[in-house]
C-alpha cells in the first residue's frame, strides 16, 4: 500500500533513489509521521504541511538515514526532495492526533532517536496541549486592553517553549522526553499538556474530557496510564493474597 501511494511521486523525483533504498524512504515517512505533532507546532496556528522542514528536523534525518556522507548542500538538496514526495502522506488525518500514532512506536524506532534525536532536541516521546487555541471565552474580547472582537484565528497558541522529562511507559521503561506548553498572546493564559494556568492567576485548571494516554505527576516526570492501571493491579492482587 505504501508503495503503490509513494511511486507516483517518486515519478517525479527519481533522483532520489540514488540515495535512498526504498527501506530508507518507508523509515523517513515513519520517522516524519512520528514528528509530525512536533513539526506542526513550530508552524504557529498554520495548517497543513509546511514547505520546507525545520532545520534541526533536516539533521535529524540526515543522521537517521545515513546522508552524513554526502556534502552539506547534497544533503539539503535530497531531505528536501524527499519532503516534497511524501509530505502529503505524512500529513494524512489518520496520523494527526497522538494516539494513532501509538503503532510507529517500536524500538527501531527509540533506538534512532535515543541515538541521532538527543542531540538536536528530539524526542520518542513528546507531550503538547490538547487545544491549539485560547479556552477563555472572554478571551474573544480581550486584545491587549483595546477591547477588540478577536477573529478565530488571533486565539492561536504560540510561544511554544519546552523541558526535557522522563516518560516512563509500559513497554519501554524510562524513556528521555520533551514536554511543551504555549500560550495566548492576548490573555497570556499558557497552556501545559494536562492543564493551562492563567497569566494573572497561579490556579491550574485541568482539562476536562477521558483520562489521558499519559499522566503528568510531576515537573520532568510522565507516567503512561497503561503502566498505573498495571501497579494498581499489582497492589490490589497483593492486598487480596495477604488478607484472603
């Protein structure tokens, strides 16, 4: 299926595979649809692809793909053709949000980022907000104290910022990852991936909705639900062995 959906493109990039096998090129598209969350929030509020890739992403892919070899300006040349034939497949609804993502997630995979990631500031494991704009609903008439109607669009978070953290999953262990958090430039409310705090207030205010696929229990730590569901399991059959 993947073949059949990258030949056409490849019709009209054939160069490329002067320098990638097609194992290559199915690597490159599993490893772009696993940032694809990271590459969509350094667009500020911008839908679809972008044109080109963002330039710790480019090195990332070079290391990852063995390009190292080549010269800088050969290097840029071919990420930049490959992101023109199957930019369009990455961006595709069925790998937009994080849990769909949960099939890319091998030890391939940690193994690449574990060794070509750290060092350009790329996670296995990434956590964002939940919501791309302003929750406040007084937020639509606050425009830095000028009292304008803001349009849809002026809610966008931006200002994205980030800390390393650990995530300790169920399959992986303790896993090196990056935590993000925006915010709205005319409230000043940031935004954190389980809850947003107000710019004027120190309260948190947790979002509501289904327990998350992960649980922020402290600043650098993440823990995965799967894994708390597992101890609780754990504590309740102990319990039950020492008091039947």
């Amino acid at each position: 299926m993947f073949l059949q959906q990258l030949l056409p493109y490849l019709t009209r990039r054939p160069e490329l595979l002067r320098y990638l096998t097609l194992d290559n090129l199915l690597l490159c598209v599993h490893l772009l649809q696993s940032l694809k969350p990271y590459i969509s929030w350094q667009q500020n509020g911008r839908s679809g692809p972008p044109l080109t890739l963002p330039a710790n992403v480019k090195r990332f892919l070079a290391s990852s793909l063995q390009l190292r070899a080549l010269s800088m300006r050969t290097q840029q040349e071919v990420l930049d053709d490959c992101w023109d034939v199957v930019r369009h497949m990455v961006w595709a609804p069925t790998v937009l949000n994080h849990e769909p993502l949960a099939h890319l997630r091998s030890r391939e995979l940690l193994d690449i980022f574990l060794t070509h990631g750290l060092a350009e500031d790329i996670a296995f494991h990434t956590f964002y907000p939940p919501v791309r704009e302003c929750l406040d609903p007084q937020c639509t008439h606050v425009n830095r104290g000028r009292g304008e109607v803001l349009e849809q669009g002026q809610r966008a978070l931006t200002g994205i910022k980030y800390i390393k953290c650990v995530y300790f999953s169920r399959d992986f262990g303790p896993v090196p990852a990056l935590s993000f958090s925006a915010h709205c430039r005319n409230c000043y409310t940031r935004y954190y991936p389980c809850y947003y705090v107000h710019g004027h207030r120190s309260e948190r205010t947790y979002y509501g909705g289904a327990i998350p696929a992960a649980i922020h229990v402290s600043t650098h730590s993440f823990l995965e639900t799967s894994l708390c569901a597992s101890f609780t399991a754990s504590m309740v059959h102990a319990w039950y062995v020492m008091f039947k």
